[in-house]
C-alpha cells in the first residue's frame, strides 16, 4: 500500500508533486534532460521507492502525447539500434532493484555522465561529423540508460548523449526520443505492478489528481521548444544533464 488515503498526503508533498509533474510535462514535450529534479521532487513528496511506480502513469500520458505530437519526426533506425540494450538494462534493473546501495548507485551514475558528457564536448569541440558507430557505445549506454530507468526513472541523461551523439535535429530528437520511452515505459509497467508493487489503487488516485500538472507542463513545452533554435537547444541540454548529475549527488 502506497497510502492509507489521500488524506495522508500533505499540502507540501502535493506542492512538490505537482511541480515534479508540470517539470516532466515541459521535459516530455521537447525540453529533455529535467528528469532528474522530477524524480527528486517526487521522492522527496512520496518516497523514493513510492515514487517511481507514481511516475509510470504519468510518464505514459507524456509519451503518447509526445508520440502523436512529434511522429513525423521519428528515425526508427536509431530506436531499434538502441532498445534491445535498454530493454535489456531494465532487465537488470529489475533485478537489483531492491537491493542496491543507494550511494554506490548515485557516484556512479554521476560519474559515468560526467565522462560521457565530457567526450559529447570534446567531439563538438572537434567540429567532426563523424557519429560513433561501435555497438560497445550503444551498448554501455543503453544498457546503463536500462538500469536508470527501472530503478529511478532516470535515463534521460544517457538518452540524451545517445541521441546529441548521432547528431539528430532538435525535432528529430524529441520524435525518436518519444517513442523509445512509450515502448520502454510500457515494458517496465509489468515490473511495477507484479514484482515491485509500486503501482496500486492509491497510486492511480494520486495520478488522477495530478494530470492537470502534466498537460500544462505539456502545453508550455511545445511552445518553449518552437522559440528555441537547434544551436541553444543542444546547449541547453548539455548544461541541464549536468547539472543533474550534480543533483543525482545531493538527493
């Protein structure tokens, strides 16, 4: 059981949840790499564990809007290159799950977006327009992106270098993004119902409630995204992920 009912929830945890929700909603319409101050937000408002079946829902309301919005953009060659190492990180994921220290888990994820961060720099630096192609990059990333997102909701950060690695446009990049969390979300959706238990009659009330959040999160972010050229774009999630590496550190 999540909760003994709404009532149990504070004003101040509805305050944070809400924000976490419009944030992701801005995130799932174009302005990737906040997911880090939603999942800090929520599990500060619910709990950690709580909190990541809470986001489930949610994050499928974002992805089919996101889907329907930005289809057209989609490069499916990018998706089925990445998703059979996500899939098979949220395999692993599951799995550890529960036992995982949560220190160990924040230096390493940290670290790992720091280094990877850091060779994004270097191969804009180089102004080359050579994208990796060695399946070992996908692979650590996507796998590492699996795990993230099975325990924290926290891909975006490795999504995000996976896709400013192949170099796509800003549209192309929210569109093949959209799909890839749909199919990884509903995948992971099983886990949190049957084997983690995160997902329960109270936590679907929770969600009802915060769906206004979601949509005007979502609304604000197509708009934000059209005023925002592809230059500033790339910048502004660069600067975003790693500062979320830095906040993976502090929550």
């Amino acid at each position: 059981m999540l909760l003994s009912s709404l009532s149990d929830v504070s004003i101040t945890a509805w305050t944070m949840a809400a924000t976490a929700v419009f944030l992701m909603g801005v995130s799932k319409a174009g302005l990737k790499g906040m997911s880090i101050f939603n999942v800090t937000l929520m599990a500060l408002a619910f709990g950690s564990r709580a909190s990541t079946g809470l986001f489930i829902p949610l994050l499928l309301v974002g992805d089919v809007f996101a889907v329907v919005y930005y289809n057209r953009h989609t490069q499916w060659k990018y998706i089925l290159k990445f998703i059979p190492w996500m899939i098979l990180g949220i395999l692993v994921g599951a799995m550890i799950g529960k036992d995982l220290p949560e220190r160990e888990f924040k230096w390493g994820m940290a670290i790992v977006i720091f280094l990877s961060l850091g060779m994004l720099i270097w191969w804009d630096r180089r102004k080359s327009e050579k994208v990796p192609t060695h399946w070992l990059f996908s692979g650590s990333i996507g796998i590492l992106a699996g795990i993230c997102t099975m325990i924290g909701n926290l891909a975006g950060a490795f999504t995000n270098i996976f896709f400013l690695a192949m170099r796509l446009p800003k549209n192309e990049f929210v569109g093949t993004a959209a799909w890839l969390f749909l199919i990884t979300n509903l995948f992971k959706l099983p886990f949190h119902i049957w084997v983690w238990n995160t997902i329960s009659e109270e936590s679907l009330a929770i969600n009802l409630r915060l769906l206004p959040a979601i949509f005007a999160g979502l609304f604000l972010g197509v708009f934000l995204v059209k005023k925002i050229n592809e230059k500033n774009y790339k910048r502004f999630i660069l600067i975003v992920t790693a500062i979320g590496a830095i906040a993976i550190l502090f929550k």
